[in-house]
C-alpha cells in the first residue's frame, strides 16, 4: 500500500492514476481476466518458444527440422506475447505506485531484458545459418542458446509469480 | 543423456518452486498468533485489486489517536460476500478483527469486518491459508 508521504517517481505517479489503471485496479472482473489473458499468453510464448529450444536440443520432433519447427511456431509466439504485454502492461500499471520498487517485479523485469537479448543475439548470429545446420544436430552456440532460453523463461515466469508474495 | 537431465531438471525445478510459495500470502505478511480487534473511525478506502485497503482512525486506551491499515480481499471476493463499495463511507466505525504484520507496523490482515448496518462479513483474501481460510481448513494433500 502506499504510504502518506512516500515519494512515488512521477512517471510511475502518471501510469498510477490513469484511467485504465484505475479501472483495472477497482475492477471486480477486469483484474482477474487479465491475469488469465496474462497465463494463456505466457502459455502460447514461452511454451512455443521452448518446443523450439527442445527441438534445437534434439529432445523433441527429431523428424522435423530446427527450421521447420522455428518458422511454424514463430506466428504463435507472436500472439502469445502480444497478448502477455498487454495484459500483464494492464496489471502493472494497476498496481504500479505499489510495486514498482517490487524486488521481484525488477528481477523479473532485468531478466526479461536478458531474454529479449538472447533473443535478439542468436537471430542475428547463429539461427542465419539454420538452413544449413547438420541433421545430426544444431552447433553448439545454437544449444548453448537454447539451454539459456529455457533457464530465463523459467526464471522470468518464477520470479512473475513471486511479485504477489514480496 | 545429460542435456535431457539438465532439461528435466529446470522443468520440475519451476514447476515446485511455484506452487510452494503460492497462497501463502497470510504468512508472509501476517502473525496467526497475534489476533487483535481495531474500533476506529473509518478516514480512506482503497477499493483495490489484489487487496482492499481501509484505514481506520484508533484511540488507545491513554487516549492516543493512530491510524492503521485494515487489508482485505479484493473487490469481486468482497462483493461476492454481500460487502459492496457503497456500505461504508468515510466517518463510519469499523469493527475489523484481524491479526497484526510481523513487520510491526500498523497494519493488519482483516479477517473479518463489522460494517456500520451490524453485518459481519469476511474480509481475508480467498486462499491466501490465513486462520480461517477454506483452503488452510482442507485437508492437506499427501505428496
């Protein structure tokens, strides 16, 4: 809760009181909905994006390519984290004048930042030749990305939970 | 397959760590074995997702006047509990029980609240395994 004479930054102040944050927040559906939308399309994001880092692995769908896999998920993953950044935007500003200096709220925010890194990182280095990878497996620097895939989705969907329980 | 067990691994690791911590919010915050009954005059709501907040102007016993913070469930569980909005104003007399924060300070989880009409609902949040909660009075499942 916010304290009489808490200094709130004046950004976060403006988010704060905003109307659809204060909707959101007052709200007897809107808030619960939101974090419904918020679960299913963390499901669609993270879920396809780790089908994909498993198939890189050569855990699953060994009769498909890493290609194959990677451009049939990408639409999925798109809507997915649409959906993820508009409702969990939604339930941050809600709760934005409480949260903000949240520990967890900011791990999970710097860990989001790696991910998006990560991400950025391997599609403009290693994935440009997954046309071309051996079918006895992706190069090594292809796993090692998948493996630190998989290791921060978790974290950032732990650390998420754990905001509620600061 | 070591990657295979490295995967597997990161995947029950996530999948306990979660439901470990959740609805455990009362004990977090809260001391089951610190109850205590605020009368005070009712100066600010917070109608709030995830928690309702209302804050209460107490006078102690040496006639010392503070004013605490009475957290409860939010809007849809209250209201699906007959408690809405517009059955307290600022200036009403509360009546919450609840139980004091570990940290001390003047806050409490308000587990039950007497509104000015004489009714008494529930205040705490659904789940949160606070003392009389539904899901701390259910069986335990066996791991």
């Amino acid at each position: 809760m916010i304290q009489a004479g808490e200094a709130i930054p004046p950004f976060i102040s403006v988010i704060y009181n905003s109307p659809l944050a204060t909707h959101v927040r007052e709200s007897e559906i809107t808030f619960p909905l939101l974090q419904t939308f918020h679960v299913l399309g963390i499901l669609l994001m993270v879920g396809s994006i780790a089908i994909v880092d498993l198939r890189i692995l050569g855990v699953v769908l060994k009769e498909r390519t890493a290609a194959e896999v990677g451009k049939s998920l990408l639409p999925v993953t798109w809507v997915g984290f649409i959906v993820m950044f508009l409702s969990g935007g939604s339930l941050f500003a809600a709760q934005s004048g409480k949260i903000y200096d949240n520990i967890f709220l900011q791990v999970k925010l710097g860990l989001l930042l790696f991910a998006a890194l990560n991400v950025v990182i391997f599609h403009a280095t290693t994935y440009r030749s997954i046309a071309s990878w051996p079918v006895e497996g992706a190069p090594r620097s292809a796993k090692a990305a998948a493996v630190l895939s998989l290791v921060v989705w978790a974290a950032v969907v732990v650390t998420g939970r754990y905001i509620a329980y600061y | 397959m070591k990657l295979r067990a490295l995967v597997l691994g990161l995947a029950l690791t996530a999948s306990v760590a979660a439901p470990a911590s959740a609805h455990h919010s009362f004990a977090a915050m809260y001391d089951a074995n610190r109850p205590i009954r605020l009368v005070g005059r009712l100066t600010s709501v917070e109608w709030t997702n995830p928690h309702s907040y209302f804050h209460l102007e107490v006078r102690d016993a040496q006639g010392r006047v503070t004013t605490w913070a009475c957290e409860g469930a939010g809007p849809g569980a209250l209201s699906r509990r007959g408690f809405s909005r517009s059955d307290i104003s600022v200036g009403d007399t509360l009546v919450v029980d609840g139980y004091l924060a570990k940290s001390g300070g003047r806050i409490i989880d308000a587990r039950r609240i007497t509104l000015p009409d004489g009714r008494s609902v529930s205040g705490g949040t659904p789940g949160d395994g606070g003392p009389g909660d539904a899901a701390a009075r259910a069986p335990r499942p066996q791991a």
